[in-house]
C-alpha cells in the first residue's frame, strides 16, 4: 500500500483495508469526534493475527474469535458491538470495490446482551486446533500425551497434572481425573521477616507451607471415570512404556511424588526424576507449543470450550465425545461464570468439527 491507496490485483490485509477505508474513503463524511472513535476501536486489532490476515482469507470464526476475546478483556458489549459496525461498514465499501468476495460479517451476530454478562464462545479456531492437533503429534509421548489430553479433556491444569498411573486403565482405556495438584505458596519461617536475606517467602532460609499437593476438589465429587478416545491413549500407552524403562534403568532416578501430606502419587505428567512439573512450566511450554504452531497466545483455559470440537477432529467417534463432554461439563465448578456448555453449544461445536474444511489428515 503506497499513497494511501490499495494495489488492485492483490489483497489488503485487514489493517491495509481499515486503514485505506477510514482515510480515504469514509474520512471527509466523518465528524472529527467520529472519526476518533473510529480510529481508537480500529487500534483494538492492531499487531493482531486477525489485522494481518488477507482481507479475502476472512473467516467468520476469526472475527467472532476476536469479539470473544475482547469480551474476556472485560470489554463492554457495546463497545464491541461498536467494533462490529465498523468492521462491517468497511467489509461492505470492500464488496463494493470488488476487494472481497462476500462480507464475512453477514454469517456474524452483532454482539449482544448486558455489558456485565459473562460472554465466552470458543476462542480457538478450528484452524487453530487443527494446527495443534497436526503439531502434538509428531512430539515425543510426554509431550504429545499432555496437549492431546488438554485438547481432549479441555485444559483442567490441574487435573491433567496430578494424573497418576493408579487413575489410569490402559487396557479398557478408561481414566479417572478425580485428583487434582496445586500449589500453595511458602511463608517466611524467619522470626523477624524484616531481617530475613530473602525479600521473598521462598527464597526464606527457613520457609514453611509450600510446594505442591495433591487434593481432591469437591466439585468433582461423584465425577465417573472417563473414556480415554483411542487417539489419546496410543501416546498415554507409549508414555507408560517409558516410564516402565525409566523405573527399571539404573540408579532409577524416576520415583513417584510424595507430598508434604505423605500423599504418594506415580505421576503421568513429570519430570524424568517423577516429581511434578510446576503449574507455570506447564503454562511456559503450552505458549511455546502454540507459538511453535504459529497459533495465537490464549488462555489455556480457553481450550475448554473447544475441547468437544478438537475431540471429533482427532477422530473420536461422536458417542465418546458425548459421553466425555457430559461428564465433564456437568457440575464443574471453581468458576464463577456460567459454562457454555448446555447442548446447543455442543452441537454447534460438534457440527464445526464436522466440516470436512478442518479435517486433520
Ligand atoms: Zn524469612
């Protein structure tokens, strides 16, 4: 883009499209006071993926994938809402001007409902998924084993974490999650704080309290087991191979974790010696993998909402995936927001997957 002006014959970015729409085309109808409203939604996407996808390559998923982060941002509905209207008006000036082929927002609903309503859809895409899925497979089994079961099981950190061998059934694929591993934090054990070395509690000579322990939520009271899908449990299978010959090599580093509780726990997800990976590792290698993946950085949390989706791409058949989503959604508690997880948002999920456009291999 030169001069202001779009170079007919190849597509704008969005941001080039934004930009060449706000200031060359909309600007002079625009109030001052207008055009700064404009221009400050519009700095909402910039060095976003979604500002620097091609105009034509626009999918209605991107954009309410955005809206939906925005609102996790505590963004206002209205404000979002705003952004909309925008983004519409310029996908229909780039219609106009045989930039775009259809306006991706026609397939969008306007964002609506009470700005302090809890809004949460998928914040992955399909593609994303696909992506990560494509990715995971071709890492070795802890790894591999690790992002499938959070794409599976949606991220439940610290379920996922304080998984042992005793809650798996390799041979009738079945696991069970009701353990969970968390972290609390070190105190001073000092007598005077003031004159401790350490201006941290951990870093305190004589600290007390922490590390990492193993519970049982009360909101998974009464949770049944869990089908593991056959996709999943080829790398679990492999997994336990290497823990085997890892318990059995010499000097035998690998030991089960106990706690400051005594509680012992031969961990799925570890360290080679088989103490547990720290909730922050944990969260530092799902960037890095996403990043690996040249997939935006979101929440690990997010993953959740998708999980049903990624489950049919991985080929799950669809009664498993209900049976897992069931489960899994019903009665979890530890978040004040309401789950979007009734039926209908099953359905829409499992009808995303189905489309032949994200199929995997
Ligand atoms: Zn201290």
């Amino acid at each position: 883009m030169e001069d202001g002006t779009v170079t007919i014959g190849s597509a704008p970015t969005l941001q080039e499209w934004l930009d060449h729409w706000l200031y060359t085309i909309k600007q002079g109808s625009l109030k001052d006071s207008t055009l700064e409203g404009y221009e400050a939604k519009i700095a909402w996407l910039k060095d976003t993926r979604l500002a620097r996808t091609k105009l034509n390559k626009l999918k209605p998923e991107h954009i309410e994938t955005f809206y939906a982060r925005k609102r996790a941002e505590g963004k206002a509905v209205a404000s979002v809402l705003q952004l909309h209207r925008i983004l519409n008006g310029a996908f229909k000036a780039a219609v106009k001007r045989g930039k775009l082929g259809s306006n991706p927002l026609l397939k969008v609903d306007a964002p609506s409902g009470r700005s302090d309503e809890a809004f949460e859809p998928p914040a992955f895409t399909p593609e994303d998924a696909r992506k990560i899925i494509a990715h995971a497979e071709t890492l070795p089994p802890s790894e591999a084993t690790r992002w499938m079961m959070a794409l599976t099981y949606g991220p439940r950190q610290g379920e996922v974490l304080g998984l042992g061998w005793d809650a798996v059934d390799l041979d009738n694929g079945q696991i069970d999650l009701r353990r969970t591993i968390y972290p609390k934090k070190w105190r001073h054990g000092c007598d005077d704080i003031t004159h401790c070395p350490a201006k941290r509690p951990h870093l305190c000579p004589s600290r007390y309290g922490g590390g990492l322990f193993f519970g049982t939520p009360k909101s998974l009271a009464g949770r049944r087991s869990l089908p593991v899908p056959e996709q999943v449990l080829k790398h679990l299978k492999k997994l336990h191979a290497e823990h085997l010959a890892l318990n059995e090599a010499e000097g035998k580093r690998r030991k089960p974790y106990t706690d400051a509780n005594g509680v012992t726990v031969d961990l799925v997800f570890c360290q080679l010696n088989g103490r547990p990976h720290r909730p922050e590792s944990d969260w530092k290698r799902w960037k890095a993998l996403l990043e690996e993946c040249g997939v935006d950085h979101v929440r690990l949390h997010d993953a959740r909402h998708v999980s049903a989706t990624m489950m049919l791409m991985l080929g799950v058949p669809r009664q498993v995936v209900g049976r897992i989503s069931l489960v899994l959604n019903v009665g979890v508690v530890g978040s004040a927001r309401p789950r979007c997880t009734s039926l209908g948002r099953f359905h829409e999920m499992a009808s995303w997957g189905r489309s032949s456009l994200y199929s995997i291999r």
